[in-house]
C-alpha cells in the first residue's frame, strides 16, 4: 500500500508499507495495483498504545445503553433516558447498565413500558444485583409463562414487576435460548478504538487467567479484535505482568505479598500495583524493597491518584513508571474537588510533578472506567479540566507531547524517556503499525481532543478509513 503526502518526520513524503515501512521518500510510483491512501498533508505517527485498559468491560459499557441521568429532576431524567432508549441503534434488545434508584425510584416493567413498548428492553442497576425487564422482554425470555424461577420477583397480586435479582445465570440461559448474545461486543469496540489510531491494548484486569491471553490471541486471529493485546493478570498466567490489586481496607500480610511477588519472579515475571490512595503506595514500595529485584525489566504502578514528592522520589529511583489517567480529571473531578481536603488534591493525579521528580509518567485510559479516546486523555494531561470546566491543580498540566508520549512508547521501554521526535518517527523496517492524522500535528496540537484519524493500519493494513465512513 502506497500512503501519499503524508507529513512524516517532518516533511511531506511518500509511504510504502506492508507487514513493515518499505521505503519513504518524496516520490513514489504506485505499483500496478497497489491500493493508495491520500494523506492530503496529514501526519503519520506510529499508531496508539493504551497501556492501561479493560477490553471486555469497556465492550460491555460500549454496547450498553448508559441509564446514569446524572443529578436532575425525576421528570428530568426521566425524559433523558427516554430520548436515549429512542435513538438506540438497531431494532431487536436494548441493554441498559449503570441504573441507580436514586435518579428515577425503583424501576418495574411498568416504568419500562412507558419509557419503551416496543422493543424488548433489560436494564441492570449500577450494582449488578438485579436486571429490570419490560413486558416485552419478560414474554421474550419466557418468565411470563410462570416457573416461579428464584429471583423472578412477583407482586402481591402474583404479577411479575419485571425484576430478576441476583440471578445472573438466569437471565444469561433464557436470553442464550432465544439466540441473544451476553458476550459483550470486543468487535464493535475494537473498530471504535481503531477510529482513534490505537493499535495496540494491554489488558490489565486482574483476573486474566492463561485461558484470557488464548481468547485473545484468538479473536485477533480471527479478525475481531483488530488491536495487538497484551496480557497482564492472574498469579497463574506465565507471562505478563502479575496485577495486584492493593485495597487499603484489606491489605494483605506485607511477607506474604513478599512471597507472591517473589513466586512471578522466579516465572520471570514482574509486579504492576494499583494504587489509588497514599497507603497504597506506601505498602507497594515497602513490598518492592523487601522483595527479589526484577532481574529484566521493571515494575509498574497503574493509575498512582495519589503521589507526595517523597513518593516520587522513591518511584524514580526504583525506575518504576507510573501509568495514570489523566481522563479521570475531566470524568471525575468535580467529584474529586468535592471530597478532596486541598492537601489532597495537591497529590491527585499528578502529571509535571512526577516528571520533575525523574518518574516515567505515562497517560492511559482505564476504559471502560475513564474515557477511551486517547485524544480526550491527552486534552485532559494538557488542561486539567473537570467536565464543568474547573481546573484540577493546573501546576501538573503538561506539554501534548509529554502526554501523547507514552501511547506511542512500547510497553517494554515505558522507562525510556525520549524525545517526542524519537517517539513519532516512521523509519525503514518498522512494523506498519500506523496512525494517520487529518492535519499536521503542529496545528493540531493545540487542541488535542479535536484531532481526528484519517485511517489507522495495522500490521500494514488498514482497520480504519475515515473516508469509507
Ligand atoms: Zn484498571
């Protein structure tokens, strides 16, 4: 494939690519054949690495309807989910996740009719336990045919409200009889990422087991998940790093996550924390200076919401990175300045004061639990706005191409600090792994979370193509 006049290394070439970058140069004769994208002047970077996100979780809130209607009125909210449910694509089901009683009251198939009569509609509460099912949906799965099945709620006069409560499995069996897919969407995500540039992913939910890491490779394989994935999780994976999830509340015997730490090593592997408070952290550096070294490579700390200079210091030292969310300050941080003491907020989600203090800092995702679009992460990095436009400790704002660094950095060279020209070079040989942009970056960068992708290849082909919609 031919790539015309794109802005590559900082001026406007030609680009072959197969499997690997072929050839760049001002001029390139397509060959008999040869499929060409016109680049019109856009950048070409390297393409994307979300090095921190959770694929079926985020495939599961994408092909979800969002039922949170935020802090308004009844009546309000009312009329929001309404609108959502009418304009939800599609013909068949309607999934709705993310329901709390506190916005509308306690949902019944009654409010459900009145919100959508006419297509088969599931909402789940924010907490998992229980599923609300319309009428529709209620004859659909069969629960109108009676069976007093265990958490199939029914009214004092014997009707069925429509609520099914901790029965997962139930609901899973009755909507597999009638050919309804549980499975989330990896597809439909994999496309969206695609649409952003991003062409690779680590996973890094805890639970991914041996069994994960196969599924993904074979859903790659098979063409579904277009991204490379790479696997952290479980202590029984062999590869990858071993997540560990520290919750101040309930953390364990400091010698026995010694131990734990000690056993990955042995399988060559490395640790990543999650750390979101100080004690967190605190407890994973006190378990690093007991535990063996990594004999290559190093240690990781995800999301690090709360770091003091002290901390920082230590991290630099140890070479450990620090994989945050700067999305997090737009989705979350009118909730974060709220309950946040000021000495607090001083240490969230800190971004120049880590680099200052020698730490790798690197921005990812958290999808489906912070935004996706890496180009909304980097704006965030850069302003440090909540979504109702007030700024979060705007010392910590850095440059875009500090915060686009690091989803254009390999996982194993996280702690490599490079320059940003080093970083988006398109050189002989790589793989065509690419992201290319509608604009020159230097416009661009000025406002990060306006840039759109043009197309976005994979292994040299493209997975997505802004002009064929
Ligand atoms: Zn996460």
């Amino acid at each position: 494939m031919l790539i015309r006049q794109a802005t590559v290394n900082g001026t406007v070439a030609d680009v072959r690519v197969g499997e690997v970058v072929e050839a760049i140069a001002a001029k390139l004769v397509p060959l008999p054949g040869e499929q060409v994208l016109e680049a019109e002047g856009g950048e070409l970077l390297p393409g994307l690495h979300d090095h921190h996100m959770h694929l079926y979780a985020s495939a599961a809130a994408h092909s979800s309807l969002d039922c949170h209607v935020g802090a308004v009125e009844p009546e309000l909210g009312r009329q929001h989910l309404a609108r959502r449910i009418a304009a939800y694509p599609g013909l068949g089901w309607i999934r709705g996740i993310n329901y709390h009683e506190q916005q509308l009251g306690e949902l019944d198939r009654w409010m459900l009719d009145d919100l959508c009569s006419h297509r088969p509609l599931r909402i789940q509460h924010r907490s998992g336990k229980v599923w609300v099912c319309n009428t529709l949906a209620l004859s659909e799965l069969g629960f109108d045919r009676g069976g007093n099945e265990d958490g199939v709620e029914i009214d004092a006069q014997g009707r069925l409200t429509g609520r099914v409560v901790r029965n997962d499995p139930l609901m899973a069996q009755r909507l597999q009889q009638i050919g309804e897919s549980t499975d989330p969407d990896i597809g439909f995500l994999s496309r969206e990422l695609a649409r952003f540039g991003i062409v690779g992913v680590t996973d890094t939910s805890a639970s991914n087991t041996l069994a994960s890491a196969d599924n993904f490779n074979r859903l790659h394989q098979q063409g579904v998940l277009l991204q490379r994935v790479e696997v952290m999780g479980a202590d029984d994976l062999d590869v990858g790093y071993l997540k560990i999830l520290l919750d101040e509340d309930r953390l364990p015997p400091l010698d026995r996550l010694v131990q734990r730490i000690n056993r990955a090593r042995n399988k060559g592997r490395n640790v990543a924390f999650h750390c979101v408070t100080h004690v967190e952290l605190v407890f994973a550096l006190a378990a690093l200076d007991e535990a063996e070294p990594p004999t290559r490579g190093f240690d990781r700390v995800e999301h690090g919401a709360m770091v003091n200079d002290d901390m920082a210091q230590r991290l630099a030292q140890l070479a450990v990175p620090v994989i945050t969310q700067p999305g997090f300050l737009y989705a979350k941080g009118d909730q974060y300045l709220q309950d946040l003491s000021a000495a607090e907020q001083d240490d969230l989600y800190r971004y120049r004061g880590l680099l200052d203090c020698g730490v790798s800092v690197v921005a990812s995702s958290d999808g489906p639990y912070g935004p996706i679009n890496p180009w909304q992460v980097v704006s965030s990095a850069v302003n440090r706005a909540t979504s109702s436009g007030a700024l979060v400790t705007p010392w910590e704002q850095v440059v875009p191409e500090e915060a686009l660094a690091g989803y254009l950095t390999s996982s194993a060279e996280l702690t490599m600090r490079r320059s940003f020209q080093e970083l988006k070079a398109i050189t002989v040989g790589k793989a065509a792994d690419l992201c290319l942009l509608k604009g020159k970056w230097s416009d661009l960068r000025h406002n990060p979370e306006k840039v759109t992708v043009r197309a976005t290849v994979i292994g040299g082909s493209v997975v997505f193509d802004s002009a064929s919609g």
